[in-house]
C-alpha cells in the first residue's frame, strides 16, 4: 500500500472514531438532560414552556 492509501485508511479510521464519540456525547447529553427533567418536573410544579399570546 502506497504512503498516500496508508493516510486515507488512518483518515478513515479517525473519521469513524470521532462519529462514534459524536454519537455516544450525545447520547449521554440527551439521556441525561431527560432524566434532569423528569425529575424535577411533577405534576403541581410544572413549568408551562408555552408562552401565552397576548392580543
């Protein structure tokens, strides 16, 4: 294998590590953002994301 092919295999390879880590950050970030807001909405304390329309 040239030096060139050598360099384009380890681009590859990087490439597919970093969509991995990508991949796995967020969902380490979303599962743990759900479960932040699970528990600290309930029922009586739920903040409203709506916004109400004023006229």
């Amino acid at each position: 294998m040239t030096p060139e092919g050598r360099e384009f295999v380890q681009t590859l390879k990087l490439a597919a590590v970093a969509v991995v880590c990508a991949v796995l950050t967020a969902t380490v970030v979303i599962g743990a953002g759900e479960a932040f807001l699970r528990r600290s909405q309930t029922a009586e304390s739920a903040p409203s994301l709506l916004i109400p329309a004023t006229n």
